[in-house]
C-alpha cells in the first residue's frame, strides 16, 4: 500500500510516495553488469521493473545523462531506455499517477561556460527523454567544476526559466553550498527542491553531519542514493559473497555489515516478514529521506515497495541507529 501523496520538500515536484526508483543500472556495464557480467538485464527487464514501480505507488524515477555511459549504451543510455517506457506507459495508458522524471547535469571541467553548458545539456537530456520539461533536474556533483556554487545555482535558474525544467535541485552538496544554493535561488524566486546523496545504514553521514537538519530547516528534500549501499543491507551478500562489479558506496569489511543485517532480519521479522533491504528503505523514510533503490527488474521493483504502508517504531530506529556506520565521502561528493 503506497502512502499519502507528498511534495518533495517544501516546494518540489508531488510524488505519489516517499519512496523511487534509481535508473543507474539502466545501460551500465562497469558497475551493474549491463553487456557484461549480468546477461538477464535487458531492455524488457527494465520495462517490467519501471511498470512494477508505478503499481506499486511509486512514480518517481531518477536517471542522469551519465548513467548508462560507454561502449553497451553511450552517453544518455539511461534517459534513452526510461523514454521507451514512457512511451509505452502512454500507449497502454496505464492508470495510476504521472511518472515524475528527474535526470542530472555534470559540470564538468570543460564546460565552463554557464549557463549554457547546463541549458544546453538540458537540452539534450528532454531530447532523450522525448519529454516537454524533466520535472527536476539537479546538479550532478560540484566537485569536478571550476565555476563556483553561485554560478551553478544562476544556471539551475536559467534552467527554469527556459520552461524545460519545472524544479531544480544539487547532488552531492555540502550543508554550506545547500545553503548558498538556496539563497542564490531564493533571490530569483526559485525554490530548492532537493539534494540527494549517499545515505543509508552504512553512510548515515547525512543524518550525523547535520545535512539533513540543515535540508529540513531549508526546506529542502532529501533523496537517498545507494540506500542498500549497493546491494550489501539485502542480506544477499557476505565476506565470501560480494556483489560483482565496481559498488564503491557502502563498500565496509563484511564484519561491519553483518551485524547490521542481522538486527533489519530480526526487525523483519517483527513487522510480518519484512525483508532486511525494506527494513533498511523504511529506517530512512522515518529519517524523513526519500529513497531512490535501483532495480534491474519487476521483482526487485516490486520488493522494493514493500518498504511502504508501515513504519518501524521509535525504538526500532533508535536500534538501528546505535548500528548504524557513519561511513566517509568519495570522490565527488561534499555531502
């Protein structure tokens, strides 16, 4: 059962639960196998995963130009295999709410001339996607650019101000450059509507750090990215088991993880079979974070909406949090 239909922060897009869908292994053979090592991710899989989402009440999905990149799909692979399922949600006029598209822009160090390196990649971005506007596009990473937080922020204006994007948001953002973001927007009288980072039982950084009290006083939502941290809280996985591919986020010694997984199988249990991955779902929608999971198909898809329609207690979350690994950042992000 999704619940109640909420604005992503204060003043973003209406999503029709606290819970996505991660497009990043759509078109990805390095990390997730695409082409290579995971022969049963297809083109249909992903057709049954993005179906299996919106009927189980979810309807945002999250890509990016980069996602998908290289020699099985290049550049904009995943934005390219979302807008066949569009097209094909349309055509078979699936009930249910309207899919809520956000996709992401990289500054990187060769586009420096903004805006319209970023008016220009937004471009591209509904071109692929065969949309009149995304509905939330953010800024990929600071980290690569020699522009500054104000500049990147008057480009995510100009984004707006061009009608092809209806809200704007960061990734990777630092409570210092969410706030800088947001005053800059502010001026234009543009919102904020989101960061979304790394955040999950084994990077709980966000919530200790004070990003997220700082995104919740801004009003500003909090997208959850590797919030299984890749595959190692669905209990699939041990020291002898690992997930194949390069999964850097979460990436802890296996003696670290156990115990956690072994406390969300316990907790499962508790609130009529939960799996340990909608348990780990679940500890972040009470962190107030929205979620993003990937999946490859619509069983996964599906088990992931199972992370919905009941909460853990106050107690449940206290438990997990004393379990829980502050964890450290990677390269390319500041928050």
């Amino acid at each position: 059962m999704a619940e109640e239909s909420f604005r992503l922060g204060s003043a973003g897009p209406t999503i029709r639960s606290p819970l996505g869908m991660g497009l990043w292994s759509w078109g990805d053979a390095m990390t997730w196998g695409y082409g290579s090592y995971d022969p049963a991710l297809t083109s249909a899989t992903m057709k049954g995963a993005y179906s299996a989402c919106l009927a189980g009440g979810c309807n945002l999905f999250d890509t990016a130009e980069s996602y998908g990149g290289g020699l099985w799909g290049g550049w904009g692979a995943s934005e390219r295999f979302l807008a066949a399922c569009l097209k094909d949600s349309e055509q078979e006029a699936q009930p249910g709410p309207a899919p809520v598209i956000v996709s992401k822009y990289i500054p990187l160090p060769w586009r420096i001339r903004e805006p319209r390196s970023t008016l220009n990649a937004l471009q591209a971005t509904v071109k692929r996607l065969d949309v009149d506007a995304v509905d939330l596009y953010l800024i990929h990473s600071p980290a690569a650019t020699f522009n500054s937080i104000k500049t990147l922020a008057c480009s995510l204006a100009a984004a707006v101000e061009s009608t092809q994007a209806r809200h704007v948001g960061v990734s990777n953002y630092s409570a210092q450059e969410v706030r800088e973001t947001h005053r800059v927007l502010a001026e234009r009288g543009i919102p904020l509507a989101a960061n979304q980072v790394e955040f999950s039982l084994l990077h709980a950084l966000p919530d200790r750090g004070g990003l997220l009290d700082t995104c919740n006083e801004l009003g500003v939502g909090l997208m959850a990215y590797s919030p299984l941290a890749m595959g190692r809280l669905t209990g699939k996985y041990s020291a002898t088991n690992k997930p194949r591919g390069a999964r850097r986020f979460g990436d802890v010694p296996y003696d670290q993880i156990q115990p956690l997984v072994d406390l969300l199988t316990s907790l499962g249990q508790v609130h009529g079979g939960k799996t340990p991955a909608q348990v780990s779902l679940n500890w972040l929608i009470c962190k107030g974070a929205v979620p993003i999971p990937g999946a490859k198909n619509a069983a996964q898809a599906k088990a992931n909406t199972g992370a919905l329609g009941w909460r853990l207690s106050s107690g449940d979350v206290e438990e997990l949090d004393g379990l829980a690994l502050e964890g450290r950042l990677n390269f390319g992000q500041h928050g």
